[in-house]
C-alpha cells in the first residue's frame, strides 16, 4: 500500500472513498446541511489543505484531509502550532486493514516535517473505532474543545503533541520517495 498526496485524476474517486465510508457508519444520522457534498469535495480540498489518498493494487482505500494552515477555509477550530485532520475515510472493503492508521501516520510526518507542534481532530460518538486508534497512537480527549456545529452532531475533541521540527519527510516532500 502507498500513501501519497492525491492526484489530480483522482479526486472524484478519493471523494466516493470517504461519502462511503461515512454512510457506513453505523448509528450515525444521516448526512446532512450539505455534508455529504463537502465529503465528496475532494477537489475543492486540495486547494488549501494536503489531500492524502492509501493506494492498493491502484485502487484508492482510504483518504484523509491535512489542514496545516488556522487560515485554511478547512480548519476546524485549529490553533497557532496544530495541523488538522479532517474527513478521514477508508473504503469498507479496507477497513481494519491498518489503512487508517498509515493515513494517520502519513499526516503526522507531513506536519513534523512543516514544523507543527500537535496534531488536532474532531470525531463523532459514533466512530468508537476511530477513537481506539487515535488513543492508540496516543492521541489524547480533549473535551474542553469539543464542538456542536450543527444539532445532534457533537464533535469530540482529540490532540496528539508531536513537538516541533521533523526531519524534512513527508507525503509532500519528493525526498521520501512517496
């Protein structure tokens, strides 16, 4: 499996890639106030943020949005020294295959490598799954920056302390090959 930066060609795939995995998400209301649209956005993504995509067998499994900018139209209650994730999906059929975990670790090494001290994201009580991996790659709750963007949706607060600097590695640089 590779993890690199999308390509251009790519998008609308990437796009179905995370509308399904966020229509399987069991238990959780159904997309709405135009979600499902900005989900499939992937297109519109790239253009402030670094869209990743897992590639196997030159099939798209699993995408996710790095916002490494508080100034990005993407950033979700980001703060000064924090990247964001955003809109993480893995296509069903990739599911518990470690495809969220190389994407999670993808975005990590992207914002050591651009200098980021933490990496921030908000999930829904409905994706308990997801919790287990960000506690797993020590990703702590922080609830004091939970949210309620629209109703019956919260969105709980988790934050991963990277420090500062990397070593110039990352999806988004050429010297790592990826």
């Amino acid at each position: 499996m590779e993890v690199r930066v999308v390509r251009e060609h790519e998008v609308d795939e990437a796009g179905d890639v995370v509308l399904a995995a966020y229509r399987g998400i069991e238990g959780a209301p159904a997309l709405s106030h135009g979600y499902g649209d900005e989900l499939r956005a992937v297109g519109a993504r790239t253009k402030g943020a670094v869209v990743l995509v897992a590639v196997d067998e030159g099939s798209i499994v699993g995408c996710v949005t790095l916002v490494v900018d508080v100034a990005s139209p993407w950033a979700e209650d980001l703060r000064a020294g924090e990247a964001g994730i955003r809109m993480l999906g893995v296509a069903p059929s990739g599911q518990r295959q470690g495809v969220g975990r190389r994407l999670v670790d993808a975005c990590v090494a992207e914002a050591r490598a651009r200098g980021k001290r933490a990496v921030f994201l908000h999930s829904t009580p409905w994706m308990p799954a997801a919790h287990r991996l960000y506690e797993s790659m020590g990703f702590d709750r922080v609830p004091e920056r939970d949210a309620l963007p629209v109703p019956d949706v919260p969105l709980l607060a988790f934050r991963l302390d990277i420090g500062a600097g990397g070593d110039g590695a990352g999806p988004g640089h050429q010297e790592d090959g990826r």
